[in-house]
C-alpha cells in the first residue's frame, strides 16, 4: 500500500 510522497507505507514501514 502506497500513499503519497511524505506519508507513510502500511503494508512496508517506511516513507518513500
């Protein structure tokens, strides 16, 4: 599940 730029991931841990 990816979210936009600054939010977070839920299914990875991380910001992208």
């Amino acid at each position: 599940t990816e979210t936009t730029e600054g939010d977070f991931i839920a299914e990875g841990g991380g910001v992208r």
